[in-house]
C-alpha cells in the first residue's frame, strides 16, 4: 500500500539534493586513503621535561619493520593541547609510518605558549631515548603545517647537523623569514585560496631557499584552501600529499643526505674561488668527491686550485685522474703538462703536452706563452710541439 509524503519531506528532500555532498572538515582527517590500522603500532610515553613538567609522546612504527632503527617524521605541534590526537595528526602518522616507506613518526602534546621549548624538549627525547624506540635519533624530518611553521621552521633550522636532516612546511611561514641553510632541504606547500600576506610570507620563504642555495620542493595549489590535506578531496591534494611522502623517504634516505651534502661542498668551493681562497676550495672539494669520488668535473676543479696554491704535484695527480675518466682530455692533459712542468718533471710534461695535442689540443700560441710552461720552452721537444707549421 502507497503511504502520502508530505510536501515538507518532498521540498526538504530537493534541498538536499541540490545542495551536493556535505562539505569537507578539519575533522574529517585526510583526503587519502589511509593504510590498514594493521600496518602500524603505536605506542605512548611520557617524557619527562628538563622543567619537571611531564610531555605525551606517541610513536608510530610500520609493524614490518620489526625493532630496526628508522628515521623519523617528527610531527611538530605548538598550537593546541589535543593536537595529538587530531584526526591530521593521526592520518599523517598512519599515512606515514603505513606506506612501507620505512619511515617511524613521533607526535607529542604541545602548547603554543612554549611551542619551540617543546620542539627542543622532543627533539631531545628523539636523541636521547628514541634509539630504545626503534628510532634513529640523528635523522629527523620536521614536518609543520599552517602556524605551527612558525615554530617548526625555525627549530629545524637551529638543528641542522644537530639530527635534523629536513624539512616539511605546509601552507605556513614565520613572521619574519630566516636565513635558510643548504644543508636542510625544505618541501613547501602553499595554497592559493589563503590569506594573501600568508601567502607573501610563503613566497618569500621560497625565495630566501633559492638565495641561500638550500634544497628547495615548492607545491602551489592554485585551487588549494587552508588545510587542503583535510577539506579538498582532489587529484591534486592528493598528488601534493604523495610528493610529501617521497620527499621525506628520499631525504631522510642516507645517500640522498650525502648527495645534498656534496652539492653544497661545491657550492662552498666556488665561493672560495670567487674569493681566491684556494685552500678552501680544495677543502670543500675534498668533501664533495668523498662522496662521489668519480667525479670528473669536481677532480679537475680540485686540480685547478691546487694548480693556484701552488702544489702542482697534487694537481697532477687530479688532471691524471681526469684523463683515465675521459673527462676533456685535451685540457685535462694539457694542465697535466702545465703541473708537471711546476713540479719539476720536464719529461712527464712533455710526454703529456704531446698526448694534449693528440687529444685536440691545438693553441700553439697559448703554449709558448704559458708561464706555467716557462720551464720547457728552450726543449727541442717542446720547440718543435709548438712549432705553428706542425
């Protein structure tokens, strides 16, 4: 049998449905889907503050990676006294320690008032104790969002080489930008729809990372609103959210930190040519090649500033290595000639300034005027090297 429906059920109903879904809240946590709660084990502790004041942590670890040590995504919270347990805190902990990224997570109960007192207070928990935790005290990512940045950035940055190894700011800024560092790569998110002074604020942030050479992510979500993890349920909020996860895998990633590391050694060396400081330069490159020790390009600028402090012999060695690795033989092989003529070794020289000219080597008239080469210049070898009708 047919019931009557009221015309007040039939118009609320109309209204509902031209209304669309309900929108998105903080408290709905991410627009990603989470891992299986499964995956990860979290556990509680109280750290006792250096103040006698006692401070919640939680430490989230994917179950698969059993007791090794992991680094760690330190949730940064000083704006609220219930933030750890915020759906954003939670999601974001789930999210990362779930993703077989092999990455562990620390939250903690901060309070705004004492917002980077606690960010040192846990950071010293990480180092001290986090290690009995599964944690690897000396590799931290600091992840903030909206104000707490204000706090986060700044923290990361007194810490950089102190266990901070980067850096997540998540549409926030300080009030005044900081002098950014090389040696913490920063992932910035911004959202276009925010406040438009944030937004300069963030810019800003940006740019200050590009003067300072610092590694540098920057995500602008045009359509973006505040909170953008927690209210658009987009492809690109979602795409955002994944870039984040692979920055904090890579750079908390020990190989990465090396490659960061030696990126900012030749960043240290060319200043110190740009000022003549050849000792510098050979320090910073010494650095930079322990790394990566096959790299030609950084050998052969090791070889010119040993060449401009005076210790041919050593710069010899570097053109040497230059030509094995096949990295521009005819020049690598004529300042090879150049060092060995300066240490002493007119035979080695020559045999080198005749390889150069094999290799392509063809400015007869820069060689006979060479300083460098002042000691070879009467050799009938040398004479008949740099003869123009050769």
């Amino acid at each position: 049998m047919l019931q009557a429906i009221s015309l007040t059920t039939v118009l609320l109903n109309s209204l509902l449905m031209q209304a669309g879904p309900r929108p998105r809240t903080f408290d709905d946590g991410l627009v990603v889907p989470l891992p299986s709660e499964s995956k990860v084990s979290a556990i509680d502790v109280v750290h006792e503050t250096d103040l006698g004041t006692e401070m919640p942590v939680r430490v989230y670890r994917p179950r698969a990676a059993g007791t090794a040590p992991l680094p760690v995504v330190l949730l940064l919270n000083a704006s609220r006294p219930d933030l750890m347990d915020h759906p954003q805190q939670v999601g974001w902990s789930r999210l990362i320690a779930g993703s077989d990224l092999g990455l562990a997570v620390v939250t903690h109960e901060g309070r705004m008032a004492n917002g980077l007192l606690d960010g040192e207070e846990v950071l010293t928990w990480i180092r001290d104790h986090g290690p009995s935790h599964g944690l690897q005290g000396d590799n931290v990512c600091v992840w903030s969002c909206s104000g707490n940045v204000q706090m986060g950035l700044p923290l990361a940055l007194q810490h950089v080489g102190r266990g901070v190894t980067c850096a997540v700011a998540y549409y926030g800024a300080p009030p005044t930008i900081p002098k950014l560092s090389r040696g913490l790569p920063l992932f910035v998110a911004r959202a276009g729809r925010d406040s438009a002074n944030l937004n300069r604020r963030i810019a800003a942030l940006a740019v200050a990372a590009v003067e300072a050479d610092a590694p540098l992510e920057f995500h602008h979500y045009g359509m973006g609103a505040h909170g953008f993890d927690l209210l658009d349920d987009t492809d690109e909020s979602a795409r955002i959210i994944h870039a984040t996860l692979a920055f904090m895998k890579a750079h908390l990633h020990r190989d990465t930190q090396r490659e960061v590391s030696a990126a900012a050694a030749v960043q240290r060396a060319a200043e110190c040519e740009a000022r003549q400081d050849w000792i510098g330069a050979i320090d910073a490159y010494d650095g930079a090649l322990a790394t990566r020790p096959d790299d030609a390009q950084w050998t052969f600028r090791r070889g010119m500033a040993y060449l401009s402090a005076d210790e041919p012999a050593a710069a010899l060695a570097d053109f040497r290595r230059c030509g094995d690795l096949g990295y521009e033989l005819a020049s690598s092989r004529y300042n090879a000639a150049c060092a060995a003529a300066l240490a002493g070794e007119p035979v080695v020289a020559l045999d080198l300034l005749e390889a150069a000219f094999e290799a392509g080597f063809s400015n007869q008239a820069a060689a006979r005027s060479d300083a460098d080469l002042a000691s070879l210049r009467r050799d009938p070898r040398f004479v008949a090297l740099t003869t123009d009708d050769r």
